[in-house]
C-alpha cells in the first residue's frame, strides 16, 4: 500500500494523490492545477496516469482545485464511481458545468485575436458534454456512515467545515495479505466559528495522515474583523462613487460575502449601494445552499427562521445575474456599485472583463477574499504588480487593492496545530504528509508541529511515493 502525490504537492492548487491497495488504485481528489497559463494547461491535459486504471475517486469537495480536472480524467478513460456527499455533488454539478463553458468561451474570446493575427488558435480543456459525461459518475454519501469504495478500501466522511458539503476522509485499508492500515485525508480544513457551516469535527482512528497547510505560517486576524473590514471598503468606494470589484469563489466564498452584507444591512450599517452577484454558477450554487439545511451551524438556522424575508442570502438592493448582456451593463453603470464575480484568482471567467474595465480608474477598489496562487493575475495584483496583463493586453493598476484576510475558508496556523493534535490524540498517527502548501509555509508548520511533540512531518513533492502499510 502506497501513495503517490501528483498535485497540491509544494504547491496549493491541483490537488491529487493517488492510493494503492493491491491492484486497485484510488484517486483521492482530481483538482485544476493554476499557475502559468501555459503550464497549467499542459498539466491539466497531459495526467500522469491513462484514467482507465483508476477504479474510483473519493472527493473531498467542490471547489475547481479540488474536483475541476475529473472531465480530464474523464477524457483519459475513467468510468469509474465517484464519491462525495450530496452538497458536494450538487456544488460540483454546476462547478463543472461552468468550468467547461468559462474555458470555450474564454477559449473562443482569445482565439478571435489569435486567428486575427494569423495565430494557432488554442483548444479547450474539455468541453460541456465532458463534464455532462463526467457528473453522471457521481456517487452521493452522507456524513458518518461507512461504505465500501473498491476490495480493501472503505471510507467514511467527516465535516471538515471548509466549505457547503466539505468533507475529510478516513480511510480503512487492506491489502490482498492482510495488511491493515487506516489513511485520513483532512481535505481542506476549515475554521471554527465561521458564518453559516458547521465545526470541523475530527476524524479517529487514523495512522497515516495527509493534511493541508494552506496558511502554516500565519495567524488569521481576529474574525469579527471581516465584517467591519468589508463594511469600511464599501463605505470607501460609495462615499467616492466609485466600484468595488470582488474576486470570489462562486461556491462559499461568494455566499459568504453576501451573507455578511446580509447582515450589515439587517444592522442599518450598510450604505444603499447596489449588490450584484454577477456570475451564473454563483446563483446556482447560492440556490444549492438553500436546499442544503443539513450542512447549516445553528446560527444560520436561526438567521434563517427569523431574517424578514426568511434569506439570510438575498436583501434589498442585492442583484444576482445570469445573462452575458447583463453583465456587460455592469461596465457602463455610472453609480457605485459592488460586483462579486468569479473565478476567485482571477484566472477565467466575468471578473476578467469587470478588472479590464476597471483596474484603472482610482475611484475603484479591488477586494481579495481568499487564497491567490503564485503566478495566477490574482496573486500578481494583491503583491502590488503595477501592471495587469488581461486577455493578452496590459492594464495600469490604479484602483486600490485590499485582501480581507479574517474572511478565509482555510485554518490558519493555530488552528491546524490545533486539529492535527487531536487527529493524533483519537488515532495512532505515525506519519503526516503536508500538502496544499507553499514550501515556506510547511516548513514553517513542520517545525511547529515538532515543537507541540507530534509524529514525524514528510513534505512530498509532486510524483514522490510513500508507502503506508507496516506503521504498526
């Protein structure tokens, strides 16, 4: 028994390991790998494996480093079943569906210039009837209960309260001579106390453990900060009429945002400025957490019996649009404005057009609210880039640009700390594996975890096999 890690591996996006027992092989998560255009692409496209010797995939969540490459998988082969819980599957649904139709019209937006200038037009990744192919694999399982993947591999899921669905993973494994082992996969760990999830809970049982550690060199900022922050920024760019433009995931850190504004304005805080929700998997994804009370803590149950019109997502002045000519509109409104648009780092989709038409006015401001890769247009404005390359054409950065960091989706130093103690506490772990994470940040974590006395720290590199049978 073995595994091999191919992505998220000293680095954040494009998580996949893969798991051996025996003869069969297990893909745990099959993420877009984002960076340079050119390298991700070929990365994403050319996979390490032909997907038909892949007998399934355990997803840990929806979100696109985590599930966005499975139509590529899909085009190499692989029929097999895919796992994940009923919000994840529903959230992956319109992911990926979106995903395929961002990267044909992108595709097909860049290649009108290309064939202009007597270029080799680009293809896309995979295309819709992909990912149509691809959701048709979905295999829906419920928090708790444990269940059987492939001969010598059952798995059970925990709440990992990341994001709507998120789960960690235990693994119970056997290989064809008897040998036992017991794998947790932590996926991407949420914080406690968050607005609208439930509390990590904590896998048992485990000896050999996978974890991220997105932020293992930094604390969060105390997270009442978030809505004060946000509250400032708006109050900023309405006083100078000017937009303020929100890169942001389009499933959870989307609803996230909407649901501070949600409660800003319940409070009387809120200035009247229009909200727009400008993204089409935005409003799917924000009807899919309606229909998922399930994953809600108790605050948000409670928000949702007693806010006046029973939506602790949708308030006066707040707009959600699905339509290309709508959303064109947005670039010509002349009163301040927010725009929360998709993708979160800036890589694809509307919130390229929104930067394009207006990075460079100083009115403007520019609100980061999760994680920027290296390399993508996301991280390169937040470290201060002068300069903004869009669609192939450089844009002066004039607008101001803030990150809200205690808005994160992912535990911070402490709070890793924290859930690693007690993984080990209720388990018997022999190994952690840090993935997810830029060098500095494990090494960084590395050393705190050999400070609080924790089992010893292996950070693998992309390809890189180790073994998991014969901890005892």
């Amino acid at each position: 028994m073995h595994v091999q890690f191919w992505g998220a591996a000293r680095t954040v996006t494009g998580s996949m390991h893969l798991v051996r027992v025996g003869d069969k092989q297990v893909l745990l998560d099959c993420g877009l790998y984002q960076g340079h255009r050119k390298e991700s692409f070929n990365r994403n496209r050319d996979l390490p494996f032909d997907g038909s010797e892949i007998d399934a995939v355990i997803l840990s969540h929806a979100h696109v480093d985590h599930c966005g490459n499975l139509p590529s998988l899909f085009r190499r082969g692989f029929r097999g079943p895919i796992y994940c819980t009923g919000a994840t599957r529903d959230l992956a649904t319109i992911m990926l569906l979106d995903s395929a139709k961002i990267q044909e019209s992108d595709v097909a937006y860049v290649n009108r210039r290309r064939l202009s200038e007597g270029q080799t037009p680009f293809e896309p990744l995979y295309v819709t009837q992909d990912a149509v192919e691809t959701i048709r694999l979905f295999r829906s399982v419920e928090f708790g209960p444990l269940f059987d993947v492939v001969p010598g591999v059952k798995c059970r899921y925990h709440v990992a309260g990341h994001m709507l669905g998120a789960a960690s993973v235990e693994l119970q494994l056997q290989d064809p001579d008897g040998e036992r082992a017991n794998l947790v996969f932590s996926g991407d760990i949420g914080r406690p106390q968050q607005p609208i999830l439930q509390d990590p809970t904590m896998p048992t049982g485990a000896e050999f453990l996978i974890m991220e550690a997105t932020y293992g060199d930094r604390l969060h900022p105390p997270g009442g900060d978030a809505k004060k922050m946000l509250l400032e920024v708006v109050e900023k760019v309405y006083r100078q009429r000017g937009k303020l433009i929100i890169p942001a995931f389009a499933v959870g850190r989307t609803q996230e945002i909407v649901y501070r504004l949600n409660s800003l304005q319940a409070e009387g805080k809120l200035p009247p400025i229009k909200v727009f929700v400008d993204s089409p998997m935005a409003v799917d994804a924000t009807q899919v957490f309606r229909s998922h009370v399930e994953c809600f803590d108790e605050a948000m149950v409670e928000q949702l019996l007693n806010d006046r019109d029973q939506d602790p997502l949708a308030f006066k002045n707040l707009y959600y649009i699905r339509g290309v000519e709508y959303s064109k509109k947005l670039n010509q409104l002349d009163e301040p404005c927010v725009i929360i648009s998709a993708s979160g780092m800036c890589e694809s989709g509307r919130i390229l057009h929104h930067l394009k038409n207006n990075i460079e006015n100083p009115r403007n401001a520019i609100l980061f609210t999760g994680f920027q890769a290296p390399n993508t247009l996301g991280r390169r404005i937040l470290d201060g880039h002068k300069k903004a390359k869009i669609f192939g054409q450089e844009y002066a950065v004039k607008a101001a640009v803030y990150k809200l960091e205690a808005s994160s989706g992912h535990a911070d130093q402490h709070e890793l700390i924290a859930w690693a103690q007690q993984v080990c506490k209720q388990g018997k772990v022999r190994k952690i594996c840090l993935v997810h994470t830029e060098m500095e940040a494990a090494t960084a974590l590395k050393e705190k975890f050999a400070e609080a006395g924790l089992p010893p720290v292996v950070i693998p590199d992309r390809e890189q096999v180790i073994g998991i049978d014969r901890l005892r």
